[in-house]
C-alpha cells in the first residue's frame, strides 16, 4: 500500500509518466542533487512536480518536503492542486512565522499528516533570517518558476542569485526545479551553475496542440497624429544623444556612453573631476544633457507601453508634445470598445492585459462606462491587490464574470483556461514576459492593438514571435 499517489479518476499523460521517471532515475540511480525540468507552459509541470514528490515519499527517499513558489496565490493553487489530484500528499500553507508560532507550527507538521510546507519565497527568506527552520526540517526542496532564481544584474557582475533565496544553493538536500521551456538557455546555464556540476537538465519541447494559441493578425489603428508624435519623439532623442556623445568625447570620458546613468552620481562625479580636471560648469552642463536625454527616452517608452494616465501622472506631462497627445482623442482606446463589444455579444469571455496598473484602470473605467457593464461582469487584478483578494477575484471571473482586466501578476503559473480570447494592450517589455502572460488561457486567440505606423511593426514582430513559439512547441 503506497503511503500517496494519484486519486482514483486522475492519471498522468502519456509524456508525464517518462518524465516522472527520468527525473526519478536522476535522484535515485544517478544521485542528482539538483534537478531542472523545463518544460513549454501548459504541460502540468506542478503535476509532474508533484508526481515526483510522490514517488520519491513512496520509495522512502523524502519525508518532509518544502515547496518555494513566487507569490502567494500559486501557494493556494499548489496546495489546492495536490489536495484534489493526490491522496497523502497534504501540503501546509504559507505559515506566517513568528518566535511564539514556530512550536505550534512544528506540531502542525508532525501531526497533521502533512508532508510538508509550501510557502512564497518571500517567507523562505524571512525564515532563513531568522532561523525558524533550517535544511534539517526537510529532505527535499521544490522550486516552481525557478527562472527568477537568478537575475541578471549588469554587464560585469551578470547573474546574480534572488535576494529572496539566496543561500538555497549551499543547501545539500536533493532539490527540484521547475521552470517554463521559453527560458533563454544563458540563464539556464547560469542557474545550473550556482548550485554546481552535481545536477541534471530536464528540457523537452513537448507537442499539446491543444494548448497552443491561434494568433491573430494585429488590428492595426489609423491615426495620422501619431506618427508625427512619434518623428518628433525620435528627432529630440536623437539629437540630445548626439550632444551627450559629443561632450563626452570632448572631454575624454566616452566609456561612459554605455552607462550613462551612473555620471548622474555625485561620487563618480567627484571622481571624474579629480581624474580629467574637470570644473564645475562642466559637471553641470553634462548632468543637465544626460538629465534631458533620460527624459526623452522616457517619453518614448512610456508612450508604447503605457496609457495616457500614466503620462498625466508624470513629470512628463508637463512637456508640450506629451500635453498635446493627452488631450487628443484615444482611437486605440476606443478601438478596444468595439472589439470587447463584438466578442461578448459572441458569449467570448475576454482577457486583458496591460503592463501597468494605471492603464489597467483606465480600461476598466472606460469599458464599464461605455458598455454598460455590471460589477460581476469586469474583473480587475493588479498588483496593488493583497495576495489572497487575487485569488478571490480571479475565482469570481472563472465563475461569472465576462471580462478580466490584469497586469502581470498572472504571468507566471496562474492558469485562466476560461478565457477564449487575449486582448494584448500594451505589452510587456520582452517576449519571454509575453510568452509567460499569454501561456496562462491554455488555447484561444491572442488579438494585439497597433496604432498603424508606429507600433504597427514591432507589434508584427511580437506576433511572429509568437507563432513560431507556438509552432515549435506543437512540433
């Protein structure tokens, strides 16, 4: 009699099963410590994780396992998940720790029948810090979204660990990871190399056509006051690079045109003056030059991945180009409205995703306004949500609601299999990002919004992105 395992009207795919047991044999016969398993999204990869658990409790390896996973509402989608699919695979939730708590939450391990815990990585710093529990407690570590493990830090440092689970990797236990297939293979390898040469890479590129997106061709927005926008936007950065280049060079410090940024610092300043001779009227006028260069770039980024909120809010508004466009009438807003309203009244439930909260806002007003919508019929998620409120309005649209309005809080693991279409917004700022946010509806359309011009090619070029994405993973 096995002490946990699939309950009955539950079984792994076809592709699960092998993986279960390659990452098995790396534990067992291989005696891997660290296992990385990358996998497209959409495959049940918390499934295979899980699965894995279970064998592993079963053959007596592991015992008490700790589960470390990015933000609190995958913690209840995980524990939900191994709850319903598995018999004897009880996981405890996020525990808030304290010095009083620590006994009664060690008594709720030993005699609840869990196997473990599963918490944030935000808690598994707070925990280490204080020392409630250590790599004695357990006998494995699993991982999911493993890819922010590591982040890039700059150009001379490069891959650093995650400020949240940093000391993991001198953890000897055997340790799981779990990370989507899209991950550039650099960071993989960097990832691998902080824990050392006694780990095994999992990476299958698996065909679920079933899973994969139908992408649209982007609708492309006319609006000929764009484009002359966006000329003048150019024409501004361009020419106020050309000036920070020149002084720069004049002055001999050009190896700072990478990094121009850091000449903003008073103390590389300091150290600039000393070693080129530099006065002070000289000091002032690169600052001002490098100050209206970041400005400009910031308009131009703001203006594709943003809402005019946002740029109302800012600094930038106070610009004559950038008050001019935001009192100018918004046809990609308006553009949205008709095509939401096209969808719901063919029963679609819809998707949206903005980059940015104050645009994710803006769209919510406007097509509760415009189209006469009920509280239960539009849902929004953003990060300004507390945790478990996510969980509860994401619940609600699963169930009743019609439209759902997010930022990225649900790129990475949350799955919205209910929703038959995506309507990108503003994107995000790279395709591994995009890749994450559209993964999560399990099939579907994707539809982008391109003013025509401007963003019409780069939006092309996200679609394009997109589709070979699809197409290789469908094999």
């Amino acid at each position: 009699m096995y002490n946990c395992g699939l309950r009955g009207g539950y079984h792994l795919k076809d592709y699960q099963e092998p993986l279960v047991n390659e990452a098995l044999n790396e534990f067992e016969l291989k005696e891997k410590k660290n296992v990385f398993i990358s996998l497209p999204q959409g495959t049940g990869k918390t499934i295979i994780a899980l699965a894995t658990l279970s064998r592993l409790i079963n053959d007596g390896k592991v015992k008490r396992a700790l589960v470390l996973i990015p933000r609190r509402v995958l913690v209840n989608q995980w524990v939900d998940r191994a709850q319903k699919m598995f018999y004897g695979l009880g996981l405890i939730k996020n525990p808030t720790l304290s010095k009083e708590q620590i006994g009664k939450i060690r008594g709720w391990v030993k005699h609840s029948g869990a196997v473990g815990i599963a918490m944030t990585m935000q808690s598994f710093k707070n925990i280490i810090k204080k020392e409630y529990f250590t790599e004695k407690d357990f006998d494995m570590v699993i991982v999911d979204e493993a890819a922010d493990l590591v982040v890039s830090r700059d150009f001379i440092e490069g891959f650093r660990m995650s400020k949240y689970l940093k000391g993991l990797e001198k953890w000897k236990i055997p340790k799981l990871f779990i990370l989507p297939y899209h991950v550039r293979e650099k960071k993989i390898i960097a990832l691998i190399k902080k824990f050392g040469t006694n780990s095994a890479l999992i990476r299958k590129m698996i065909s679920e056509t079933k899973l994969m997106c139908t992408v649209r061709d982007p609708i492309i927005i006319e609006d000929p006051i764009i484009n002359i926008f966006v000329e003048k936007l150019q024409d501004d950065y361009k020419k106020t690079k050309t000036n920070v280049h020149r002084i720069l060079t004049n002055h001999g410090i050009e190896g700072y045109r990478e990094n121009i940024e850091t000449l903003l610092n008073p103390e590389t300043l300091d150290r600039l003056k000393k070693a080129y001779g530099l006065d002070e009227e000289t000091c002032q006028q690169i600052q001002v030059l490098i100050t209206k260069y970041i400005l400009v770039q910031h308009i131009q980024k703001w203006f594709l991945y943003s809402g005019r909120s946002e740029l109302a809010r800012s600094i930038l508004s106070a610009q004559k180009d950038v008050n001019k466009w935001l009192n100018y009438e918004d046809k990609k807003l308006n553009k949205l409205i008709e095509e939401v309203k096209t969808r719901l009244n063919q029963g679609q439930k819809i998707y949206i995703f903005s980059q940015y909260v104050a645009t994710a806002e803006l769209l919510t007003t406007h097509l509760t306004e415009k189209l006469s919508l009920k509280p239960r019929d539009i849902t929004l998620i953003t990060g300004a949500d507390e945790a478990d409120a996510q969980f509860e309005k994401l619940s609600s649209y699963k169930k009743v609601g019609k439209i759902l309005v997010t930022t990225p809080v649900f790129d990475k693991g949350t799955d919205i299999p209910q929703a038959d279409v995506i309507i990108v917004y503003t994107p995000p700022p790279s395709s591994e990002k995009l890749l994450q946010v559209v993964g999560r509806i399990r099939g579907g359309e994707v539809v982008f919004l391109a003013y025509k011009g401007y963003e019409e090619e780069s939006i092309n070029q996200i679609a394009d992105i997109l589709r070979k994405s699809f197409a290789s993973t469908a094999g």
